[in-house]
C-alpha cells in the first residue's frame, strides 16, 4: 500500500510515525495532511537505507541536492563525494541527473549509500538509450521510456521528476507567445524534439495511466516537472508555463484519484514580485499539493553566484508557502559543479529554507536562532561556532584573526558593542 492509501485507511504507517517524531507534530495531524495530498512522504520500499521525511505543509521546509555525471566529467568517486558532503551538510534528498555511460551503476550505489530520499529524471536516461539504438532521441519509443521507468522505480528510487505537462497545445503557447529562451528543461526539451518529429502526443501524458500503475507498486512519488519553466526573467509566468501547471491540477487529482503520491516542481527564473503569486497559483490551481521549486533565481545577471540568486528566491518562495527547495550552486549556467560547489549551493539553500520556516512561523524555527543570540551576548564562541550552518567555516574564521581581547572577536575587539553594554548594564 502507498503512504496515501494507508493515510486514506485512516492507519498510521511507521513512516509516519517516524515523520512525525521528527518533525514535533501529531501522527494523526501527519495522516490527515497525507490523506488530503498537502504532505508526501516519498519512501519506496525498496530503499532499504532511508530515513523517511515529509515534504509539504506545516512541515519543515526541505533542501534537494542534484548529483550526477555527464560525458564531459563521469568520476563515480567524486559523485559519491558530493553524496558525502551532501549528507554531512543536511541535505533532505539528493536527485541523480547523470547522463554519461554509466547511469545506472550510479544510480544504484547512490541509493544504497544514501540515507536520504533519491529522485530521479527517467526520461534522460531513456534519451541515452535511444541515443545508442536509435542515434537519435526523436526514435525513442514509448515502451523504452515506460521500461526505463520502471527500472528506475524496482531500483529504489523515491521520487521521479516526470515532465507529463510538456503536452502539444502546450509547445503551441509557446510558439505563439514567443519566448527569449524557450524550453531550458532538459527533459523539458527531449520531450519537444520528440513530440515536434513524431507529430503526436507526449506519452507521458497520454498513457499516463500505465506511468501511474508502475510508480504505484513501490509507492514512487510523482514529483510533476515543470518542463517549461522560464530560463530568463523575461520568460516568468507566461501562457506556456502556466498552461503547463494548470495540467499538472489535472494530473494531481487523477494520482490521488489511484492512490499516488504527487509533488509539482515549480519555474526557476521569477523576478521577486512575482514569487508570491507563483506560488499561490500553483497551491490553488493543484490544489495544495506540496510544491517543489528551483531556486528561484531573481536576477539573470550573476554567474558564479547563482547560489546567492537563488537562495533570495529560495527563501522567499518558502516564505509563500514553497515546500522544498533545489539547490543551485554557483557553477549554475557554467559548468558541472564540483564537490566545493556542491556545499556551498547546500549551504545556500539551506539557510534560505530555515529563513523561510522563520517566516511562516513554523513551531520551534526561531529557537535555534534565539539559542545563537544568547550564545552571542555570553561570548560563548565554542557554542555559537557548534550550533551554526557550516561549523568547519566558523571556527576557520574565528582562528584566523583573533582580537586581544578573547571574548570580543576582531572586527571591533575592544569595543565590541555588546560587551561595553553589558558592563555598563551591570553597575
């Protein structure tokens, strides 16, 4: 049974009552949320290493990782060195997005290592394959990508990004419209090509039926891809991309409809004034279903600090009501990012999604920060260094200069604010 079918029993699985301890909130809350779609707990049962997390409202804002190789770098070591780092740093889930030689083997060693929920985009592996059978993408049959699938999901795998809104009248809005970077998803755009050469239907969304049965068996969640999300502020919430979320309503209410778990995954380009309203559309039009965004990035102008860019968008989305949040690291538009990237796009985001928990005043987000501030005033460094986001870096700061006066630190050393006042308060 799916985590939703159990919630629909009216039972609590131990998976939920896992979540629920984490999290500080009632099992019977936990169902209910999971009953009416708003939380996913993405936990296939053939991932034998996971601890199980919840991803929707009221719970934690969660911070996804994306790993994998490409042609140009395939160095299984250093993927599992990001999956390291990853974990190490707090990462809620990490995604497999490679596309060298070698996907699968990736894929399987990274899910039997990873204590964390594992997604995956089926359609770039599918690509691959029909790279190498047919030479070209636009021959992919329905039967291989449905067969890649279901490897995926016997694999293990937790959740799958699958771009089912990508549909004919879709491509059309969009050629109609007009946009500066058209399709920027790269399943996004293997399912044009396809669509354009074949002259038919996206087969993920006209047998979405069959895609239900499979994801079905091992409770893999559908996590809804936006494949026509904008690459440029330009592009944000235009007819194409909101045509696209409109369907995924659709598609919402036909997988609970069979019991499947379902997320949306939401546009990466959305200059700031436009953030709240994209994710009040997404909540309304699919219903409450958890939301899974990419960024935001709010400006196009900063290369080499897309982490920065999307960590602004990230916490104000979370803020709105974003549910999950993709890293983005500061090799984004660039280059395949390395394992240093990697923890600093993390950090990013995970700092963005505490941000945004403080903001929706989520139960118990601020205390961590009210424990700093004491810490602070007390000049308790060895505590402040221990309770921060990157420990490794505090401490390296606190160490490279340090003031004469031990308790101040070396910015302002002996006239450090809080210490002149607290002497002054204590006469």
């Amino acid at each position: 049974m799916t985590q939703l079918e159990i919630a629909k029993s009216g039972r609590i699985s131990k998976e939920m009552e896992i979540v629920a301890s984490d999290e500080n909130i009632s099992p019977d809350v936990l169902r209910e949320k999971i009953k009416a779609g708003r939380v996913v707990i993405p936990a296939n049962v053939n991932h034998k290493s996971l601890h199980p997390v919840g991803v929707g409202e009221g719970l934690r804002t969660k911070v996804n990782v994306n790993l994998g190789s490409s042609k140009d770098l395939e160095d299984f070591k250093m993927e599992l060195e990001k999956l390291e780092v990853s974990i190490k740093y707090g990462a809620d889930a990490v995604m497999d997005l490679s596309t060298g030689d070698h996907v699968a083997e990736i894929r399987k060693e990274i899910i039997e290592r990873a204590p964390v929920m594992v997604g995956t985009v089926p359609i770039y592996e599918a690509a691959i394959r029909a790279v190498k059978k047919y030479g070209f993408i636009g021959k992919m049959t329905k039967e291989l990508l449905f067969e890649v699938i279901e490897e995926q999901c016997e694999d293990g795998v937790d959740f799958i990004t699958v771009h089912c809104g990508v549909t004919l009248s879709a491509i059309d809005k969009i050629k109609k419209e007009g946009r500066i970077t058209n399709v920027v998803s790269r399943g996004g755009s293997f399912l044009t090509e396809w669509m354009v050469y074949n002259k038919k239907e996206n087969p993920l969304y006209e047998f979405y039926d069959e895609l239900l049965k499979i994801v079905k068996k091992n409770d893999v969640t559908l996590s809804l891809g936006d494949g026509l999300r904008p690459g440029c502020l330009a592009d944000a919430t235009d007819r194409a991309q909101i045509h696209e979320l409109i369907t995924l309503g659709e598609l919402t209410k036909l997988a609970w409809d069979d019991n499947v778990q379902v997320m949306i995954e939401g546009p990466g380009h959305v200059p700031i004034d436009e953030i709240e309203t994209n994710i009040k559309l997404q909540k309304s039009l699919c219903h409450g279903a958890p939301f899974y965004v990419l960024g935001p990035i709010v400006t196009d102008i900063a290369p080499g600090y897309d982490h920065i860019t999307s960590a602004i968008g990230g916490a104000m989305a979370a803020w709105y009501g974003a549910d999950f949040l993709c890293y983005v690291t500061p090799a984004e538009h660039l280059r395949l990012p390395n394992v240093d990237d990697v923890k600093e796009g993390l950090i990013a985001a995970k700092i963005a999604a505490h941000a945004g928990d403080i903001g929706k005043k989520l139960p118990g987000s601020i205390e961590t920060d009210n424990k700093m501030a004491h810490f602070r005033k007390n000049f308790n460094w060895e505590e402040q260094i221990k309770l921060s986001v990157n420990p490794d870096k505090a401490r390296e700061y606190r160490d490279s200069l340090m003031s004469k006066d031990d308790d101040a630190c070396s910015m302002c050393g002996e006239y450090c604010a809080i210490k002149k006042v607290k002497e002054y308060f204590s006469e």
